[in-house]
C-alpha cells in the first residue's frame, strides 16, 4: 500500500534562526533590570559592588553641543534631561553611565559610588574628614549625597534605583569610561576611602606611585612621584578601541587632541578638549 503523502509538505520552509542585534540585547538587559529594580552587577553580589563606580558627571559649557562632540566621537546615546534650568545628557549604551550636564557650580569632573547605606555614607565621609554639601536621603537609607572627600576631590555616593530610560539604545559605542584618574596623596586617599567605601589601594608594581582602587578608579599620588605641590583632581579617560583614529576625529569634530604618549602601564594616552574647552583623557592599548 502505498503511503499518503504528509498534504503539509509542501508549506514546510526550512528555519533559519534570527540573533537579535547587539544593541537590541544589551537594552533588553537594561531594561529587564530596571523593572526589578537591578544594576548591572556581572554576576557580582550587592556587596561587592559596594564603593564601586557607577557614574561618572562631566561638565560642560553647553550640554546639546557637548552631546552632539561625545556622540559623534564615542557613539553614545543617550536621555535628555532639562531641570532646574540645567540640561544633562545620561548615556545609555555605556557599562559605567556618564551624565553630561551644563551646570556651572558642578566640579569638572564627579565620580559616583554606589553604596547600599547612603545615611552611613554620610556619617563616614563626615569622620573621616571629608564635606557634605547637598544631600536627599530617605528613610531607608537610599538618596544621594554629593560632596568631597578630605582633600578636596569631588564625589557623590548613591543608591541606585531602576531606571527606565525615554532613549533605547541604537549602536555599540566605541568608547567606555576607562578610568577616573584621581590625583591626590594616597596614604590620605587609602585612609578616607577604606572608611567611606572599603577600598584597599593596590600599588601598580614596586616604587610605582600608581594604585588600583576599584574598577574603572585609580590614585595617583603625583607629588611623591615628582616631589612637587600638587591640586588634588580627577579626570576622565575614556577608552577606545585605537588612539590615533580617535585623536584625528577629535579634531575632525572641533575639538584640541593632546600628544599620544605611554605612560600608563599598557596604555596609549592623550589628552584633549571637545570644541567648547572640555578637558578629558583617551586611552588605548594600540595606536592604530
């Protein structure tokens, strides 16, 4: 007896499985973790992202025109956000969030630590030395709380809540935050940080006056390397994937591209300006 044909046969179409594109995934996991009101943690627990960078503020004299320079440079996207007579830009494609915000009293640059205790935050910065000089805290210990540590370099510890961002994410971006270069005297540093926020500073190797402090921060205790006075800061550096290309679009986009130089372990550094005067670093492990 013959055997009767399947009558679907002939609608059957082979299935060839679809990846979603990169940016598709990356703002999938963003958003799922800010309905549940997550961070991003790589698999970390709460407790050892304790202290660590989560933001990153960048003043500039116009906010759009610095969004359009650091958009056209590094492809970051990101959410507009007009209050209180400031506009600021927050990425939404980068690991670690930079706010580009045009508010003149803001510092240069501030970095952000997420703690889970903003009140105790507070309370240790104040012990150790350090000021106070905004705050919103609530009753269970969330908020925000701004200020510097005891030599005077700009911080602000928070608890970071979900977030659903206006702006989905369209690219890749072609730069991080690498690093927050903090230089001020690190037995200083060592002592107010391991109170505030559990850092333990990691010498970069024998004789250097570099430490590792936590991902994405490092102090530099710049007036023992070179035995000179020295204004305690932190600068940005942002990392690329080359540096001379990016180097050539700076000045393509307006902007003032420093020297490359190889002074910071592997990398490839230089420093520049956007074309409204903004002073922030590049690094990289090769030049081309």
């Amino acid at each position: 007896m013959a055997r009767q044909s399947d009558p679907f046969e002939s609608l059957r179409r082979p299935v060839v499985p679809l990846a979603p594109s990169d940016a598709f995934t990356a703002s999938l996991r963003r958003r799922i973790e800010q309905e549940l009101g997550m961070t991003t943690t790589d698999n970390r627990t709460e407790t050892e992202l304790e202290g660590t960078l989560a933001m990153v503020h960048l003043k500039v004299a116009d906010a759009d025109r610095a969004m359009g320079f650091f958009g056209g440079l590094l492809a970051w996207d990101a959410e507009r956000v007009a209050f209180e007579g400031h506009v600021s830009y927050y990425t939404v494609n980068t690991d670690v969030t930079v706010r580009i915000l045009d508010d003149p009293s803001a510092p240069p640059v501030r970095p952000n630590y997420r703690v889970a205790r903003v009140d105790l935050a507070v309370e240790a910065i104040r012990s150790a030395g350090g000021v106070i000089t905004a705050s919103e805290l609530t009753d269970d210990g969330g908020g925000w709380a701004q200020g510097s540590d005891d030599q005077e370099v700009p911080l602000l510890v928070y608890r970071p809540r979900g977030h659903r961002a206006s702006v989905v994410p369209s690219r890749e971006p072609l730069g991080e935050v690498g690093l927050v270069f903090i230089r001020e005297d690190a037995a200083k540093a060592e002592r107010f940080y391991t109170s505030v926020l559990g850092w333990s500073l990691v010498r970069a190797h024998p004789g250097s006056h570099y430490f590792d402090a936590v991902s994405r921060v490092g102090v530099f205790d710049e007036a023992a390397a070179f035995e000179t006075d020295v204004t305690p800061s932190a600068t940005l550096f942002v990392s690329v994937p080359a540096l001379t290309p990016t180097l050539e679009r700076v000045t393509e986009l307006g902007g003032t591209a420093g020297t490359a130089s190889h002074d910071m372990g592997p990398y490839y550094t230089a420093m520049c300006t956007d074309d409204q005067g903004t002073e922030f670093g590049v690094m990289a492990e090769t030049l081309d």
